[in-house]
C-alpha cells in the first residue's frame, strides 16, 4: 500500500495535491477507516467536479463496503447537498469527495456521521488518521456492504427555496458566477423560479477550472463578475466556490462584500422572523454582527472558528443562523448545517422586502465599521506561530486579551484577531477600527510584528 502523509489529514477535513500527496489507494484506505469509525450502517457519497473525483469516489466506496458500510451514491453534488442527503434521508454519515476552493490538482474529502454532524480533527479525523497511519484499519467485513444510486436534487430545492417566499423577489437584475463548480449545475434550478433578471457566467461544470479557480476570496477569481455587474447596472453579484457550500456578494458598484457584513444582514432576516433568537458568530468578525444582533433584540454569541464548532454551539444554544467571515453561513432548519444558496436567496428578500439595494442596505454598516478583511502571512512552522502570537500578547497586553482562537485584543477604538489557518503554513490576521485612519494605522502596526 501507498505511505500516506499525515499531512493531508487536516481540521476539518483530508485534503492534498493528487496524485502525489492523496491517490487512489489512499483514498481506499480512508474509505476503510471511515467505516471502520462510523461503524455499520448506511451513508451518502457524493462528488465534486475535479477530473481526479470519480476514480478517488471510486476508490472511496469501495473502501467503505469492503468494511460493511452501504452506501448510496448520489453522484456529482455540492458538500452541501451531501449534508441534505445524509440529515434528511436518516442515514449514518456521509462523504463528500471535493478540495471546496482549491486548485484543480487538489483533492479531499469532507465527512459527516448522522444529522450532517461534521468529522474534525477532535472527533474523527484523528482517529481515521492513527488507524491508517498505523496500518490498524481492522479487516474487512465478511459481507461486504451494498452500493445503490440516489438523486436528492428534486427535495433539496424544494427545501432550499422554502427558506422564502418566491413571490416577494423583486426583479433584480443579478450577476451569477459559479466559477465552473457545482453550483453551474445547482442554481438554474433556483434561479429560474425567481423573476430576477439573470447573466450566468462559468456556469458549465468543469474541473480544469478554464475561466478562473473557484475561489471567491481571492481578488482575479472575481475579476469576470465584478467587471459584469458594473458593465450592466446590475443590482447584486453572487459568486460561489467549487463545492458550492459557500457563496459570495457583490454590490452594484462591483464591490466584495464581507462576509461579517453578510453575517449582519442574514441576522437582521432572521431576527425580523423570529424575534428574541440567538445567532452564532465566529472571533474574527466586525463589532456589525453583535450590534444588529442587539438592535434586533437578539442574543449574540462569539465563537471559535470552524464548522464542527459553529454547528456544534448552534445545536447547545439553540441559535437560529450562525456566521462565519469566510461565507459560511449556517441555519437551524438546515439541520444546522451550512450551505451556499439560502443566504443568496435570503439577501435577495431582504433587498425585496426592503426596497433597497444591497449597497443601499449595507450602507449604515460601512459608515461606521471600518474592516481590514483577512490578510494572510506565511509562516515557516509552528513555533514561528507560537513566536508571534507571544509578542503580540506582550505588544497589547494593555488590552483585553483572550485566547479563544489564536489571540484576540480589543481596546475602545480598534480590536484584532490573529490565528492559525488550519489547512495551510499561514497565519490570518482580522481587524476592525472605528474610522479608516485608526483601522490603517493599527493594521499595518500589527502586520509589523507579525512581519518582523
């Protein structure tokens, strides 16, 4: 058999270049520790569209049934889709084959266990790791596990679009980008039972990714649609990433929108419906979330970053949405798990219930919250990080100090979070400021040490 690098096995999910870092054989064998961990029972399996996903989904199922575990192949789908499958059909856990937002020579695999609950590298993904790693998988089942075909495609539309009211939109004129990912595949089927007027660009599957990767976050993957929603007037932009769990704006003026800003909005449409809610919000975000949580009459509640934790607090809390700076936007009726079309659909009957624009709607949040979105530093290791994130505590230890995820300073006027990224050598610094000049002065003050 194959070594397998540990490093591929990462916090929320196993994710590496292909073929040299994750093959085939790779993915057998983790197909094997997923059964061997979950346990018997049944799952869904679903893939991306990157030219190495359907030998690496093959490769996967056959791991998993030689293990016991039956499996329903629902074939080419978004993460989550996957997440539906699993939490609406009652089965045992699910997997995604899918690198989400990176290049096209990555792959991975993203994996739930009953009610869509993610496998992280607490609970799951560490134990998959020693299991292979070790070479401890325990041996195949005496019968192996039965495979059969499914298509959730029609229910789940259903389920996403009856987080509105169709009749409510109004007919904007909308700028879509699907960045030849999954969701060219998932959004006709919204978006032609909506009125709005739509330009689809990149909307043709393709794994080769000929246009530009599917990463939103990134500035020259959204070239295409902010040049299109400022050429044709057009009133709002969505973009989304490969896997189509996370979906991105833009405003009339070809403007990124953040996601705390986003995180705002969401809450503000939520609280309208169910006054007196609690909404979940991730350390690194704009002091916006908290305070429209609070003008609603909601309770907001910070929290560490990550999915397995947001889902996780939102079930302890009951909370009705939780956020997350990255565009991860999370729902309670969706079985608490996240997903990349109901926020767009969302924002779209806020503008329409509204009568506003999205520039218009985000206008109160950008004359009074001044944000540096998120700025990446490479790191060498893990005792830089370590080295860093010290002096930043010494540095501002006149402020209040707290450890949550990384570390976190606020002051009366300006507030930072600088943590770790789990998936990559990177260290990402947020931070807010009650006007431009303090927000640039502090910024590049803490870019300075982290730098240095």
């Amino acid at each position: 058999m194959t070594p397998v690098n540990p490093h591929i096995f990462k916090a929320y999910d196993v994710r590496g270049l292909y073929p040299g870092e994750l093959n085939e054989d790779v993915f057998l064998q983790l197909g094997r520790a997923f059964a061997a961990f979950l346990g018997p029972g049944r799952v869904a399996v679903t893939r991306d569209m990157r030219v190495s996903s359907p030998s690496l989904t093959a490769a996967f199922i056959d791991g998993a049934r030689q293990q016991g575990l039956h499996v329903v192949d629902y074939g080419l789908a978004g993460t989550d889709m996957m997440y539906f499958a699993v939490a609406s059909e009652g089965l045992d856990g699910g997997a995604q084959i899918t690198a989400s937002h990176n290049p096209g020579q990555y792959n991975g695999c993203k994996m739930v266990r009953r009610e869509a609950f993610p496998l992280s590298g607490e609970s799951g993904i560490r134990e998959m790791k020693e299991m292979i790693l070790a070479g401890a998988i325990p041996p195949p089942a005496a019968t192996p596990g039965t495979l059969t075909t499914g298509d959730m495609t029609t229910a789940y539309i259903a389920h996403v679009m009856g987080f509105i009211d169709p009749s409510l939109i109004a007919p904007f004129n909308v700028v879509l980008d699907a960045g030849s990912g999954i969701a060219g595949a998932v959004a006709p089927h919204l978006f032609d039972r909506l009125p709005c007027r739509t330009t689809r660009l990149c909307f043709e599957v393709d794994g080769t990714f000929p246009n530009h990767e599917a990463n939103p976050l990134i500035e020259e993957n959204r070239r295409d649609i902010v040049e299109k929603v400022v050429e044709i007037g057009a009133d709002i932009g969505i973009a989304w990433d490969g896997d189509a769990d996370r979906c991105f704006f833009i405003d009339g003026s070809g403007e990124f929108i953040a996601g705390d800003f986003i995180t705002a909005l969401l809450a503000e449409a939520f609280l309208l419906r169910t006054p007196g809610a609690t909404v979940i919000y991730d350390c690194r975000a704009s002091y916006a979330v908290k305070d429209v949580v609070a003008q609603y009459g909601g309770t907001a509640l910070m929290n560490r970053v990550g999915h397995a934790f947001i889902k996780r607090r939102m079930r302890e809390e009951d909370a009705v949405f939780g956020g997350e700076v990255t565009g991860h936007y999370y729902f309670k009726d969706n079985f608490y798990a996240d997903n990349g079309f109901i926020p767009a659909l969302l924002i779209l009957e806020l503008m329409s219930k509204k009568g506003l624009s999205l520039r218009d709607l985000l206008k109160p949040l950008r004359e009074r919250y001044f944000i540096s979105g998120e700025i990446n530093t490479t790191v060498p290791g893990m005792e830089v990080i370590e080295g860093k994130i010290a002096r930043l505590a010494r540095e501002y230890a006149h402020g209040h100090v707290y450890y949550m995820d990384g570390i976190s300073v606020e002051f009366d006027d300006w507030h930072f979070n600088v943590r770790a990224s789990n998936t990559e050598p990177l260290l990402r610094l947020n931070l807010e400021g009650l006007t431009p000049e303090i927000m640039e002065k502090r910024r590049d003050e803490v870019l300075d040490i982290i730098r240095g």
